[in-house]
C-alpha cells in the first residue's frame, strides 16, 4: 500500500489542476504573440535585423542565465519539501527570488536605457514587438516571484511537508513556464535574424 507522500509526488502533473490551465491559456496568449512576432518580422526583415542589433544581448544572456539558475533553485525547494524541509524549501525559493530580482533590475535597466533614448512602442514595429512581448513577461516574472514569496512564507510557517506539498509544486509550475517562455522570447527576439 503506498503512503500519501508516494501517492502525492507522483502525482502528476504537479501541483493544482488549475494551475495547468491558467499555464495553457498563457502558453496560448504567448504563442499568438510569438506568431505575430514572427509573421511581421518575415514581412519586415530588413528593419528588424536593423533594430534587433540595439538591443543588449549582454544583458540578456544575464537575464536567461538568471532564470535558469532560479528554476534550478525552484526544483532544490520541491525536493527539499519532499524530504520535509521546509527550512531548505524556504532557502531554495528565497534564492530563486534573488535571481527573479537580478531579472528585474537588468531589464528594468534596458527599459530605462531604450525610454532614454526616447523609444515607444510607436518608434517602429520591431520596439513596439520588442517592448510589448519583453514587458508582458516581466509582468509574468513579477507574478510569478508574488507566487513564490507566497509559498515561501507558507513553508516557512511549516503548512508543507512530505505529505503535502501541492502549494510547493503548483508554484513550481508557474515559475518554469515563466522561464520556458524566456528561453524562447530571448532568441527570437535577440538572436534570430
């Protein structure tokens, strides 16, 4: 007979059914994003090329090493919470968040450095792409650090365990579709040409 921490972890998929779709209709929003990204850049080659050589690729590759390393922190918090740590889980999202931070403040840098620049959404087709695909997902990565923090302090007043962790999971969730849609924001916005 299995015991409810087996019964839980297998679970799957992890975490709140809800959870899953809310990250497919966001996968959705962001893949009709995506196309129209891509289906104006084909008629406008010439100009996104031009423009997409303005942005900071350092600065992004920062950013994607960032949320990379914050969705490994975020899977050492579910495998502490497994094992009934909710100190490491605690540990393990707080640095997570860290790094959600470090992805605001460098991209809170690129905004200011392009609104300096006196850039808008109406300067040209590729900023207006650029800033309104970078900007919904850094709203995304605010969310998404709100979910964290939530779980964070959850864990930190013991309502998780080995038992009873869905809360853990489902915030899991949320944050790597989070970092999925950067890993494919970031080459085809800064790299694809």
């Amino acid at each position: 007979m299995q015991t409810d921490a087996v019964v839980e972890s297998g679970k799957y998929p992890p975490g709140d059914l809800a959870i899953w779709v809310f990250i497919l209709a966001e996968l959705g929003a962001f893949a009709a994003f995506f196309g129209s990204y891509a289906f104006t850049r084909m008629k406008n080659v010439e100009l996104f090329n031009h423009y997409q050589m303005t942005l900071d690729k350092d600065a992004a590759l920062i950013n994607t090493f960032a949320l990379i390393t914050s969705s490994y922190f975020v899977v050492r918090a579910v495998a502490a919470i497994r094992d009934s740590d909710s100190r490491g889980c605690v540990r393990w999202l707080v640095a997570a968040l860290v790094m959600g931070a470090i992805f605001l403040v460098v991209k809170s840098q690129e905004y200011a450095h392009h609104i300096g620049e006196g850039i808008t959404l109406s300067t040209n087709t590729f900023y207006m792409f650029y800033l309104s695909l970078t900007f919904f997902h850094f709203m995304h990565v605010i969310m998404g650090m709100v979910i964290l923090a939530a779980v964070a302090v959850k864990a930190k007043r013991g309502c998780y365990s080995a038992e009873q962790h869905t809360g853990v999971e489902t915030g899991a969730s949320y944050w790597h579709m989070v970092d999925l849609v950067w890993l494919i924001l970031f080459p085809l916005v800064y790299v694809m040409r």
